[in-house]
C-alpha cells in the first residue's frame, strides 16, 4: 500500500503529525510531544474497561449504558500503550507514560508482532492509545502485519487532531475513538495548553464520521463494533456548564446516528495539582447527573454512561510493559 507523506518516517524531520506543528527534526530532538523519532510503548495487554462494544464485556447497541462490568478472562480489547503525548493535559490519568515517558523502546516490526500476539490471545480490536506522535512506526508495522490482521484497529486519542493525518489514516483505522474534552477554548488553554482545542477537534471528528460512517457491528458478535465513531467526553470537576454546552454543540452540529457518545465520570486526580486547585477532586453525582440529564434531553442516547463508582484506579491498568 501507498503510504501518504504524511505518515512516512520523512516526517520525524520535520513533524506535522499533530496541530502543535512544531517541525521538530525528532532525529536531534523531541518535538512537543516530547519524543523523537524511535517508538516507545508501556504496555501491550486485553483491556476489559472499555466501551462494551470494544471491550465485549456486555450488549453494546441499546441506550446509554454502562462501560465495564462482569467480563471474562478472554477477550477485551487489545491496547497498546504508547508513551507521550502530543496534548500534555495537566489532569492525565496516564501521566506516568504520558508526561513521565515511561516505555520501552521498540522497531516496527517488533510492534507488528505485538499486534499479532494480542489477536491469538483473543483480542476483539488492537486498541492504539495516545497514537499520534508515532504514527511513521505504527503504519509501517501494520503494513507488515495487515495481511494476517483480522480484527479491527481503534484509534483511541484525545481528539486534538490534524484533520490531514485522519485522512491519511483511512485505510488504517476501523474505529475511532476521540475524546472530546472542552467547548470552550479558555478551558483548553488553561488545563492542555491549546488554545484552539475545540474548532480543530470538532473538525477532526467531522471528519472521522465522514469516513467511517455508521456504526457497524461484527456479524460473529453483534455487541462487538467493527466500524464506526465513539465520542468520548469525561467531566471535569466544577466544569459542568462546558459539558453541556459541548453535548448541545454535538446535537446540533453532528449527523445522527452516525457516532455514539461516552459520558465518562472516572475522572481521578492522581497527582496534587498546585496550579489548579479545583482539580484536586473528583466530580460529584449532582454534577455528572446534570451532565446525563442534558445528553438524554438532547436527545443523545445511543452511546454509554459510567457508574459514579468508575472514579477508581482501577480504570487505569499498571503500566509495567506487560506484552512487549
């Protein structure tokens, strides 16, 4: 296959990847992602606490209904850990990889391998968390593996993409699934440092929905997606007001029945934040009932919700590079 500029190893030397756009020469430094140009990874392992349709741990095409529960010792979804970030949230759940870049240094071919270790061990999708920053690597491995590959690949971002780069992705990604963090932009400033956080993912997972279309399930396992969007958007604390006016953006501007919605309440502050106090809690039941109040009177039902008791660690697996 033909792989677009874009996602060739050309551009480690002057990196476009993300919207920073910084053109780092990742060969002599690290870009603002903070990595250079060899792939690092933290963890490769079955994943159980995504979505239901990702992970297959119950039936995924009702109403909003809760991610996680009971699942067996089979099966999940496939993820991959990769270490940086090309969004640097002060609040990262993964900071440890994300920030602290933690990992283990790997070739292409040796992630190709990963993919293929995580199908025999019963993998519904390879999960690739936090991609973006090594996408040259990513592409060439899945070129060598494409043709033994037989489950769906799920991009799993914070939705502050190049409309560009998720072009170049078509061929490659089955399932997209994007954070959506802030409506407003002061928000995004103050707590991930970009300042045009909602225009550029709101253009990005336009265009994720133009490509992949509707919801499609797995003909074997009809709760199992095997193409389509999810939007993820986890409440912050004392920032309800943006998730509503986020979810009234969504419903008004986006085609129905062509993505689904995940309201997450597992926001957990790992590390004391000095800079922004109001961080340093987790969010209340009043404030992610309001938050869910408001997607089901906007009508934005088709898609998933937490249990409050969701803010656990447990959410976050160890990052221990299991599988690598």
């Amino acid at each position: 296959m033909n792989t677009p500029d874009i996602l060739s190893f050309d551009t480690y030397r002057n990196c476009i990847l993300c919207p920073r756009m910084c053109k780092a020469d990742r060969g002599l430094a690290t870009g603002f992602c903070g990595c250079g140009d060899v792939l690092t990874a933290a963890r490769a392992a079955l994943h159980h606490w995504e979505e239901p349709c990702i992970s297959g741990s119950a039936d995924a095409d009702g109403g909003l209904t809760a991610p996680g529960g009971a699942h067996s010792d089979s099966g999940g979804s496939g993820t991959v850990f990769f270490s940086g970030c090309t969004l640097g949230c002060c609040f990262c759940q993964n900071h440890k990889i994300s920030s602290g870049h933690f990992g283990r240094e790997m070739t292409a071919e040796e992630l190709g391998q990963v993919f293929l270790r995580l199908q025999d061990q019963g993998a519904y999708n390879i999960n690739l968390v936090t991609p973006t920053q090594y996408l040259p690597h990513i592409i060439s491995a899945l070129d060598q593996v494409r043709f033994k590959l037989t489950i769906p690949v799920v991009y799993n971002c914070g939705g502050y993409e190049r409309v560009e780069t998720v072009k170049a992705l078509k061929d490659y990604v089955d399932i997209w699934l994007p954070d959506f963090k802030y409506y407003d932009n002061r928000l995004a400033w103050r707590y991930s440092r970009a300042k045009d956080y909602f225009e550029t993912a709101a253009a990005a997972i336009r265009q994720m929905i133009d490509q992949t279309g509707a919801p499609v399930y797995q003909s074997a396992s009809p709760g199992l997606l095997a193409k389509g969007v999810i939007i993820r958007h986890m409440v912050l604390p004392g920032q309800r007001h943006d998730s509503i006016a986020l979810l009234e953006w969504i419903s008004g501007s986006l085609p129905r029945g062509r993505y689904m919605i995940s309201l997450m309440s597992q926001y957990t502050p790992y590390i004391r934040n000095r800079e922004f106090p109001e961080l340093n809690r987790r969010i209340t039941s009043y404030e992610y009932g309001k938050v869910v109040d408001a997607a089901i009177r906007l009508g934005l039902t088709q898609g998933f919700m937490q249990e409050k008791s969701s803010a656990r660690e447990e959410y976050t697996p160890p990052f221990d590079l299991e599988g690598l």
